[in-house]
C-alpha cells in the first residue's frame, strides 16, 4: 500500500488518521492504479503554523487552510518509476474548522477537501497559474471527490 506518514502537530482536533489514510489510497488507487511506489506526508498545524510556513515559502503573512510542497517539478508525469515521495500537505485544522462551519460542511468533509486540494497540487494542479488551469484542476477535484463517493 501506499505509505502516507501522518502527523499532528496540533492539540485542539482530534484527527482521524485511519480514515485519512483510507481516503487517501482510494482516490491513487482509483485515479491511478498501483499505489506501492508512492509516498506521501500529510501534517496538521494551528493557524500560527501555517501562517508562518505561508509566510516564509509563499510571502503572505496570513493563515491559510492549506499548503503543498511537491518534491518534484511537473507533478505525476515526472515521478521516478520505481518509487517516489509525492511531497507534503501541510492543513490548519483551525482554518479547516473555521470553513467547515462557514460553509455548512462536517470537519470531515472539509478535510477530505483540503486533502484532494493538496494532493492536487502535488500532482502539478496549480489553479493560480490561469484561470484555464483553474478550471483543469476544478475537474480533477470533482472526479476525486465523486471517487469519495461526496457531493461537490
């Protein structure tokens, strides 16, 4: 299976690691086929953690619900063969709680979000580059959330 390192660096939200990590095989799986060759990270922070990260890597000092850092340039296509780490995920469980009730989601529903948004960018989705890329990338997380079985 894929191996996904999970870590919560948080106290206020328990996070549901196991169904995270069911989550996240189903939508490579079922995107992409063989999983085994790809790793991935996923880290949960407080608004005080992703402000600095997007501060530093992205130069906006404010919190943000999530950020990615792709290992390798290009996304999907460019990945070694044999095996390779996708990168990082990086979420603010405090910005994810704050959309979840803003947009009358569960937590959960907003996490899964946020996880397909991440794994996206990953992948090469970038939906700041174009308003064309924009709507490539809206696609995609249409496809992924349908794979989770979820309404968009």
């Amino acid at each position: 299976m894929m191996p996904i390192t999970i870590q919560n660096k948080q106290k206020k939200i328990k996070i549901p690691s196991q169904k995270i990590q069911k989550w996240m095989k189903k939508l490579f799986t079922k995107k992409w086929g063989n999983n085994e060759k790809y790793e991935l990270s996923i880290l949960f922070v407080s608004d005080l953690k992703i402000q600095k990260l997007n501060r530093f890597y992205r130069g906006k000092n404010k919190p943000t619900d999530v950020l990615s850092f792709p290992l390798q340039e290009g996304g999907l296509k460019h990945l070694n063969r044999h095996i390779a780490a996708l990168g990082d995920i990086v979420i603010s469980v405090d910005t994810a709680k704050r959309n979840a009730q803003k947009f009358g989601k569960t937590f959960e529903e907003e996490l899964q979000f946020l996880l397909i948004h991440g794994f996206l960018h990953l992948l090469g989705y970038d939906h700041e580059k174009s308003k064309k890329e924009e709507k490539r990338m809206q696609r995609q997380e249409k496809i992924l959330w349908n794979i989770l079985k979820l309404k968009i």
